[in-house]
C-alpha cells in the first residue's frame, strides 16, 4: 500500500477547492496587472560575474563519472535489498528525486555533474570533429524518445529497483551515451540525444537562476525563454509532466478499474505491463494533443479578425507556451516523490555510512535510525498533504504567471493576452483539481 493512503483520513476536498482557487485568482489577478509590471517581474538581474572555466566542468564530470562507476560495482557486488543497497537510493532518490528538485531551484547543476563530459574531453579533448554529424532538424527527438524509454522502465519494469538489474542498466546507457559522443561529438549528443541533459536544462528554466546559459537571477521562470525552444523541446516540456502525472495515476483504485484490476488483489507490475505501456504512451500524446488544441484555440480567440494568420503561427505559439508547464511538472516532481524522500532519505543516509553492509560507520551516518513515524499522526499527515498540495498549487501559479508573460510578449496588448489565455486558463484550473486529485486519490499499489 502505497504511503499516501494515509491521507485519505483528511477532508481533502476542501483542500482541493482551496487550491483550485487559489489558482483562479491568481489568473484573474494577473489578468488585472498592468503590462510593465510583469515584463519588470521578469526581467533578470545580471549577476556580473564570469562564467567557471571550462576545465571545472572536465574536472567535475571526471570525479562523477567516477563516483558512477563505484556506484555500479557497490551495486553488483552489495546487498540485495535495494533499501540497503546503495545504488537503487543513489539512483532513484539521491538523483531522480534530489537532483531533479534542487536543480528545478538553483539551476542546471548537471552541466557539472553529468559523468559524460570529463572522460569525452579527456579522452578526444574538446575541439575534435565528430566522424558523422547528428542532423540539426532531429532537434532533442533522440533524447526525448530515450527519455519516454526511460520512463517506461522505472514505471512498468518489475524491479526497477533491483540492484543486479539497475547496475547493467546504468552500465549500459553510459557506454551507450558515450559511444553516441564519440560517434556524433559531445556536445551534440549531450543537447540533442542525452535525455537527462535535455531533461535538467529544461527544468532548470524554471529556477530563479534559470538554465545557467547567462549569468543572472530572477523571478523563478524568467529563464523559460532563455533559449528558444524549438517543436522537440516544447514536446518534451510536455511529456515530462505527461509522465509524472501518469506515474502517480496507474496506482489509484481509478486507474486500477479501467484496466479491470482488483487494487486490494494487486497482482504485481508483471501483470500490468502491457497496460501501464499504453497507459504512459496515450496520457503522454493525449496531454501534448489537448495543450495543442488549447493553443490554437487562444491564438484563434486572440485574433478573430486574423484567423488565418493566428493558424498559421500555431507552431510559434505551441513552441513558446509549451514551456509554462516546467514549473507545474517541477511542483508535481517534489510533490509525488516527497514521502518517498522522507522514507528513503533515511535509507540514503545509512547506507552511505555503511555502502557495502559490513557494519561500518562513516561519518556517523551508519547509526541513521528508519522511522516512518511522521504517517501516525494526523498533524503530521496534513502537515505533510498541505505541503505537497501546496507544491502543486504553486507550481500552477507560477505557470500562470509565466504564460500571462509569454502571452503579452506574443500578442502585445493586455486585451489580447487575457483573451489568449481562456483556454489555458480553463487547462490549468482543470490540471490543478487533476493534480490535487491524484494526490488525495485511493492507492493500491
């Protein structure tokens, strides 16, 4: 039973309707607010300082991919029980759950951090022609179809968390990863095929020091636009949050009666495979399908003296909204995972003090005692629910925010951005009830 079922005891719904108006006001506010006043909200202030030279990032990289490869082995050589074994909580909480949160807050740490660039630059330095050339149309399409491939395995595989089978894959997509670099060049295959480089550059436009590709700080999603997006990116904006909401939809009671499953007999991820691959597939083209519909509609609505022009720019206006949903996937992020962090983290921590299960104690971390103690109580539990309802809740804010901005800056005049904004207005006020809704949901697996 999934730990969140605990929650079911509050009165969620009154929480859900505070959040969904919350999320309506903060839409008719920024409707109201004057054009220079936004354009001032997000505009960065430059920090004035020089970018790190490029050898930290070879440095840094090195000492990562490093640290990767004693991960691997402590994982193929260690205990079993991926609560104890060091790389499942390494992998899934140190990194899919901390990294991808803090970088959603200080930036794209995985320009440093990615075990790809040391040992590339090491090893063909960093001026060598690449063999053959990754066509520039592709875009991040590469990186985006390694990354739904991704996400199938750690939401359908049977054990992802098993540290035999984790350690051959991580194994295995960094020598993919690497050949692709020396095949293609690095810094290619790290912007288009790399999909968690993809993944944390786009997220981290969402932090106030935006996606580091300029020194500055700011309202949190002034970095959205920093770059602009092309087509793949706008869809993989897209199909980061279509995976997160699916991954928290396929374990509520919901979910579990369309594909015909008794939650409270769950007969285990073998049974379910086939369902939860066409469950993510469809959620992930139908959520990119209807933001698709919802753009054109606001373009449409925006000049009902122009249609023809409006349609005609539907690209450039999916490509520039497309982003204002970072900040909702970021939200939902660290909401989903946070009792999972809470639980795991404790997990992380002691297995750090003791990597292989000998009875060490380094640094003390060794005596990390598990409590799960906080889920008795129902202070805690809504302490807990309102914090994570209140991730979601933000993040739609700030989305709206950020789409008021973009919507202005498209169309020009106030009236034409709120008229702009009905249809994703309407969207947003939908997901956040949709969001919410998950996380109070009955959960079986």
């Amino acid at each position: 039973m999934s730990e969140q079922a605990f929650v079911l005891l509050l009165p969620t719904d009154y929480y859900i309707l505070g959040g969904v108006l919350s999320v309506i006001a903060s839409i008719v506010l920024i409707s109201l607010t004057p054009k220079r006043f936004v354009e001032r909200m997000f505009a960065p202030k430059d920090l004035g300082i020089t970018a790190p030279p490029e050898w930290l990032k070879t440095v840094t990289s090195t000492l990562s991919f490093l640290c990767l490869m004693a991960l691997i082995v402590m994982g193929a050589i260690g205990p079993r029980d991926p609560l104890t074994n060091i790389l499942p909580l390494m992998i899934w909480t140190g990194w899919w759950i901390v990294l991808f949160s803090v970088i959603g807050v200080v930036g794209n740490l995985w320009l440093y951090l990615n075990p790809w660039t040391g040992p590339y630059r090491l090893i063909f330095g960093a001026d060598r022609p690449p063999p053959a050339k990754l066509p520039s149309w592709l875009g991040a399409w590469p990186g985006l179809v390694i990354f739904l491939a991704f996400a199938a395995f750690y939401i359908v595989d049977p054990a992802p968390e098993d540290p035999d089978r984790l350690a051959v894959l991580v194994a295995s997509y960094w020598f993919f990863t690497f050949a692709c670099m020396a095949i293609f060049g690095g810094p290619a295959w790290i912007a288009q095929g790399e999909a968690f480089s993809v993944l944390f550059g786009l997220i981290a436009r969402a932090s106030p020091f935006g996606d580091w590709s300029r020194a500055a700080v700011g309202f949190p999603g002034w970095g959205l636009w920093s770059r602009p997006p092309a087509v793949g990116l706008g869809v993989f904006a897209l199909a980061i949050l279509g995976v997160g909401s699916f991954d928290g939809l396929k374990e509520t009671f919901w979910w579990m009666a369309q594909i015909d499953v008794n939650p409270l007999e769950f007969p285990g991820r073998t049974a379910v495979i086939g369902s939860s691959i066409i469950g993510l597939l469809l959620a992930t083209v139908a959520l990119v399908a209807v933001f698709a519909v919802v753009i054109w509609m606001g373009g449409v609505i925006a000049n009902p003296d122009r249609p023809d022009a409006a349609r005609s720019r539907f690209l450039f206006l999916f490509r520039t909204f497309a982003p204002t949903v970072l900040p909702i996937a970021l939200g939902y992020h660290i909401s989903h995972f946070f009792i999972t962090f809470l639980i795991n983290g404790q997990y992380l921590l002691a297995a750090i003090g003791d990597a292989l299960a000998t009875g060490a104690n380094f640094l003390g971390l060794g005596d990390t005692r598990i409590t799960t103690g906080f889920l008795n109580t129902t202070d805690s539990v809504r302490s807990i629910w309102l914090t994570q309802a209140g991730f979601v809740v933000a993040g739609h804010i700030l989305a709206v925010l950020a789409a008021h901005h973009a919507a202005l800056e498209v169309f020009g005049t106030r009236r034409r951005a709120v008229l702009s904004q009905i249809p994703l207005g309407i969207f947003m006020v939908a997901y956040t009830f949709f969001g919410l809704w998950l996380l109070a949901a009955p959960r079986g697996a």
